[in-house]
C-alpha cells in the first residue's frame, strides 16, 4: 500500500527562497513551487519530516489540512470546527494559533485567530466533553492559519517554535544573525564545494560564532534540528515516532562519517565578549576543538591560516555602531585586510551598505536579505590574488600558521573585564569611572531603598546624573534573577567620540560589578531621535528571550534585547496605578495601547469591559500574551489591531468611562493612512476627537514623553484640563521631569 502525499509549506525570510526550493528538490521533495515567503512541495509523512530534520533555510514547515470557505467569520469558524481535530491532538491538549492575513470580514489578525481558536475549543467540547487550553510557548499543537480572499488554508506546523532556533545559541551577541540566514550565506558563497576540495573558512568579525558553527554543520554534514526535543512534529498526535527515529539514525551516521574530514574553520573578534559567546556557542554545538575562535583586531590581518577558502562575515553596520565615522572606518579597514590578507580568496559580506562591493571588489548580488527589521546585501567574489598576500600566507605556513593572541597578554587590544563583584579600582578606570561607580552606589542605597520599601521591582537608578556618562540604567527584578537595561543617550556632535567610547566602556564595566549581576544581563542600546515607527520595531533578528516581572498584582512580559523599549514604560507607573483606581466597574479604553500593561491595570481593577487598539501586531500580540499572565478573560478583553487615527475616524456608538491616549511623538509610519501624525502638532485635533467617545462623567487621561512639549489650551475649548505630571511622576524620575507629562481630560 503507497504511502498518502501530503502537500507541505517550507516557510523562509526574504531572500532564502530561492535556495530553500533548491534544498528542497535536494531533499527529494516534489512539486516545489517557489513564493516570496518560501516553497510549497508535495511528498510523503517521511518526506516532510526529512525537511524538518535537514533544511538548513527552511524556518518552518507546516502540513495542510485542508481550505476552508472564509468569506464570513461564521464561515471560517464552521470550516475549522468539521476539521478531524482528534486525529491532531487530545481533547486536553494544548495549541497555539497562527493567524496571517485579513478581509473586509475578517479585519484584525487577532480576531481570526480567537475565532479558530473557539472553533477548536468547541470541536472538543461538544463532541468529547472536554476542552484544550492555549499554550503559546510550548503548545502540544501549533495551528497556521493563512486567509487569502474569500478562502483559508488551515496547517499544522511540524516544526515548533522554528527551525531556525538550533538550540545552540543561547549566548547572543548585540545583533545576532539569524541560524538559517547565516546557513544560507555560506551556502550562497559556495562553501559546500569550497570544503569539499579542503578549503579553509575565515570570519574576521564573528560576532557570537553563528556563521562559524552553520558553516561547521554544513562541511561535516550534520543535520540542523538533529537531537532537538522541542520540535512541533514530537507532540503531535499523528506523530510516527519509527520513522523519525530512523531518520535521525541515519543522520547520525552521516554526521559521524562527515566529521572525519572537517576543514580548517577561524573566527576573530575584537569584542571579548563576543569570543566567550562564541566558545561557550561552539561548546553547545559540539565543536569545541573542531573550530578555532580568538580575540583579535580586523587590523591585525585576521591570520587566514589553512589553505585559500572563503571569508565570510556579517560585519557590524550603522544598526550596530554608534557613531557613522565608525562604519566608515570599519569599511575601510575591512577592504584594506581582504585586499592584503586574502588574496585568491572567494569573499562574502553581508551588509545594509552596498555601497562597499566597489572598495571591496566584490559583486552585490541582486538579492535583498532580511536580517531582523533590516533589508541586507550579499557582496561576493573572488579576491585577486597579490605578491603581498602570498608572501603573507607563505610565512605562515613556515611558522605553522598564526600565532594565537592569548586573552590578557600584551598583544590583545584591550583588557578582560573586571570579575563582577570586584572593587572598582581594580578594572583600570580613571578618576571619573570611580565616580560613576561610587555614584551608582549612592543611588542603589537611596532609590533602591526607595524601591524595596514601596514594592517596586523595576526601576530607573541612574539617569544621567553625571553628563560624562550620559546613560540610563534600569534596573528590573524577576522572581529569580536581575537585569540591568542599559541606555546610552547620543552624544552632540562637540563630544570627542573617542572619549565617550571609553566613558561608555568604563560605565558598561562598572554596572554589572555594583549591581552584583552576571555581564550577560546586561543589556545595551543606543538611545537617539527615532524616526517614523522605529522605536516600535525590532532592532535584532530576532529571538530575544521573555522574561516575566512583576508590578504590583500584575505580571508583565519584557524583552530586554528585540527592541528599543522593553514592552514595559517604567514612568508610567503611577498613571497606571490611578487607571486601576479610576477603571473600577468603568468601560475602559486603551488607545495607542503598546503592550497593554495599563489594560491590565484596568483589568484587575474591577473594569466592566476593556478595550486595547495598536497599530502593531508585534504588541497586540504581546498585549495578550501578558492579558494571559494575568488570567484576564478574552470576552470582556478586546484586542484590535488597528490604525488609532483611522479608528477614531470611524463612526462608534460605544462610550467609555476611562480612557488612555498615549501617542507617539512623531509618526509616519506607512500603514497610517494620514500622512504623518506629530504629537505637538496635533494632540488638540486628537484629544478632542478621542473625548467624544467619553461617556457621562468620564475621564481621559494623556501622556506623552516628549520633552518640549506645551499644551494648546486654546485647542481644547469644552474640556476640563488638569496637568498631573507631577502627581504621576514616579520618585525614580524625578530627576528628569520633563519626560514625563501627564494630564486628567473631562468634558465640561
């Protein structure tokens, strides 16, 4: 009897396409048809399942169902629910809900999402007793559900929380690039072939290893998700666990056979805490030994050892310096290493600049790649081989290939940081470093004391307090661990840069050694004018950990690494203490709503009924995950995922007795359908339109943090209007009032 052919959804970023339908035909997968988000394909249970094992670019892969009519909510609702869900998991399970696309009747993801969810939920109840619960981390069942027209395709995904996540990488570096991005470079390159005939690999900029270990796996043909226990295909009820175990058997064997004949693979960074994430990544990718990685300066020639292969490095870019003379330098001094150190080389950067292929005589393929919220370039070809280079390479071979710098002699570039919870004057800072230090000290015993007293387990220590070291450190208490959220303010143009990158050093060192915390909690960001949207938008390729804090009675999730903000606004605490006072009993409304934090402030105050509206379905969907932490009820919760300014146009017979309108400063992002919305400019014509949806006695509260903010009292004529900025200003803000700005709106 044949095996049935099911048709399979290879999911990858922007760019990866092309190479995952390659992949994917070398995988014996039929009917491959390319799109922009990946490739469809046919074949066996097996067949699917060899993809998840294998697929180095694939991020995903999902089994249809079947399609169902979605030309009503009612519609789509009824598909869903006549689907076999038995056959898929267990009537107590637990699932998770994907949910793309949007029609004139179907408006917000988060709606299609609820009604897929009840159309399960119900599958279950009715016809077993018995109901599954959600599970948005690690769900026994993930359901995708892609909705076109008047149709949607319902799937299941065998891979689980992502292919891309190859367990390996726990130790992240300020812009990590994504696993199946990074496999995809080496891939493009030619790597494959180049390690097949011996050549080496170089990554003079390795940042946390990824294109070493990808570039590694590949060489030695090992399989991506092999030993992997978090894998959707695992929990899945259908689930045939005898040919997994021979696919992953089979892998075994090759990996074993492939790893006898590893090539030469180096990495270099001049970041000490690069090379530790990059040994400690190697160590969990089961290549210590395998794969050498130094502390070394792109100027000290990157030491190509081994025989003429491919350099390939993703290097840090506008996103990841801080000052624009830095990306010029780092520019120059890359061209100047290949030119010298590689000749006869094939090369391969990855970058936001193009601009380089000339200086640096490579090609820019046609390609965009997306690394995170960034539109990247692949510049390839090959070096020109030069009398320098091969004088170069030839002494290294006499002298049996590079010296390795050994971290703390003479010839590393900078100093190993100083072991937390040592004395200051130890790290080799000057005068005014023990200044910051002995400052920082003075305000963990005067706001920290603060802090334990009133029950505060996030808060701002430092402020800026010394205009030298011009950061902001917040500090945020789990119920077992402490972060620090670092913030470095943009310096004018008068401040010698140099000088504030040592000042900045000097700061990066001394905070995690007064805090008592490990360096790895500490997290830094550069803070600087946004434009449009940028704020709101992630800063790495992803995969930055959540961790839950609380406040008060309720649970947040923050996230210390994917954006500028954490998800969590500490000077609105306050605010959102007087809305859980306010909203008792009270319909409440979330305008502008971020993460949704004041929403569950509301919530567990006793609110009615609540409504949250954000344009981004990043926060809406983070708006919910921590509604779930609080245990707050779907039906009296509603979540739309919406233009506010376009909201607000729309003719509305609710009315609400709270409401909160926190805007941005500035916005131009390109799906508001205005042209751009600026909060100096406009908050007249906007807290006039938001104040009509008050109901009798109802009270509007606005926030902005900008700074040169003055209120058109004459635009708000009919309005009753309290500045309470000081009354909301928290006692770890005081220092800096002016960013907080708060006002009690009622209709006179």
């Amino acid at each position: 009897m044949s095996e049935p052919v099911y048709i399979f959804f290879a999911a990858a970023s922007r760019g990866v396409a092309p190479l995952l339908s390659a992949e994917l035909r070398d995988l014996g997968c039929d009917d491959v048809e390319r799109t922009g988000a990946g490739a469809a394909f046919a074949g066996t249970l097996e067949t699917g399942y060899r993809v998840c094992l294998w697929s180095r670019m694939a991020s995903r892969v999902l089994l249809q169902l079947g399609r169902v009519d979605a030309s009503t909510a009612e519609a789509m609702y009824e598909g869903v629910r006549g689907l076999p869900w038995v056959e898929h998991m267990a009537p107590t399970g637990t699932l998770a809900v994907s949910f793309n696309g949007t029609s004139a009747q179907i408006r917000n993801s988060h709606f299609g999402a609820l009604r897929v969810k009840d159309a399960v939920v119900d599958y279950f109840r009715d016809g077993y007793g018995s109901r599954p619960s959600v599970n948005l981390q690690r769900p026994d069942l993930r359901i995708d559900v892609h909705l076109h027209k008047s149709g949607a395709v319902v799937s299941i995904d065998l891979s689980g929380g992502g292919l891309h996540r190859r367990g390996y990488r726990l130790d992240r570096t300020e812009a990590p690039l994504r696993e199946n991005l990074a496999a995809a470079i080496v891939a493009r390159a030619g790597w494959k072939e180049i390690a097949a005939r011996g050549g080496s690999l170089v990554d003079p900029m390795c940042g946390s290893g990824t294109l070493l270990i990808e570039a590694a796996w590949m060489a030695m043909d090992r399989a991506p998700a092999l030993g992997r226990k978090d894998l959707g295909l695992l929990a899945w009820r259908g689930h045939r666990s005898a040919v997994w175990t021979q696919l992953e058997e089979e892998a075994r064997q090759r990996q074993e056979r492939g790893s006898q004949q590893l090539p030469s693979i180096r990495g270099f960074d001049i970041d000490l805490h690069a090379v530790r994430a990059t040994t400690a990544n190697l160590e969990r990718a089961g290549l210590s030994g395998r794969v050498h990685v130094e502390r070394r300066s792109l100027a000290d020639g990157g030491a190509p050892g081994g025989h003429v292969g491919l350099l390939v490095t993703n290097p840090p870019y506008g996103h990841r310096l801080s000052e624009e003379g830095g990306v010029r330098a780092l520019h120059a001094e890359l061209a100047t290493t290949v030119r010298t150190h590689y000749g006869g080389w094939r090369a391969a950067v990855l970058t936001t600049i193009p601009e380089w292929a000339r200086s640096l005589g490579l090609e820019c393929l046609p390609e965009t790649f997306t690394n995170g919220p960034l539109e990247c370039r692949l510049l390839l070809g090959d070096v020109p081989a030069t009398d320098q280079a091969t004088g170069i390479r030839e002494a290294q071979a006499r002298t049996g290939g590079a010296r390795p710098v050994n971290r703390g002699s003479e010839a590393a570039p900078h100093k190993e940081l100083t072991p937390a919870g040592a004395p200051a004057s130890t790290a080799g800072g000057s005068s005014g470093a023990e200044m910051f230090v002995n400052r920082l000290r003075k305000n963990l015993r005067t706001i920290g004391k603060w802090a334990r007293r009133a029950d505060v387990s996030c808060y701002r220590l430092y402020d800026a307090d010394m205009p030298e070291y011009a950061v902001a450190v917040d500090v945020y208490k789990g119920r077992e661990q402490t972060w620090a959220h670092v913030q470095e303010y943009r310096a004018p143009a008068s401040v010698d840069p140099a000088r504030a990158a040592t000042r900045l050093q000097e700061a990066l060192k001394a905070i995690p050694q007064v805090l008592e915390i490990p360096t790895d909690r500490l997290h830094f960001k550069v803070r600087e004018k946004q434009r449009g949207t940028s704020q709101y938008q992630r800063r790495t390729a992803g995969g930055g950990a959540f961790h839950e804090v609380e406040e008060g009675r309720c649970t947040f999730l923050v996230n210390f690494n994917d954006y500028l903000d954490t998800g969590l606004f500490l000077d609105h605490r306050i605010t959102r203490g007087l809305i859980g006072e306010l909203a008792a009993g009270k319909r409440f409304l979330n305008l502008f709503a971020y993460t949704g934090t004041a929403t569950v402030y509301a919530a567990l105050g006793g609110a009615r009924s609540t409504t949250t509206v954000d344009m981004s379905q990043t926060y809406t969907e983070w708006a919910i995950g921590n509604f779930e932490r609080n245990q707050m009820s779907g039906s009296t919760n509603l979540v739309e995922q919406a233009d506010c300014l376009q909201w607000l146009e729309q003719p509305r017979r609710e009315r609400y007795d709270v409401i909160f309108l926190d805007p941005p400063t500035f916005s131009n992002s390109k799906r508001m359908e205005s042209d751009s919305f600026d909060v100096q400019r406009d908050h007249a014509w906007l807290i006039r339109k938001t104040a009509r949806l008050l109901a009798d006695g109802g009270v509007l509260l606005f926030s902005t943090n900008f700074r040169q903010f003055k209120l058109d009292e004459g635009g708000l004529t009919g309005l009753q209007v309290e500045d309470i900025s000081r009354k909301t200003l928290p006692r770890d803000f005081e220092r800096n009032p002016r960013m907080h700005r708060c006002f009690r709106i009622e209709r006179g």
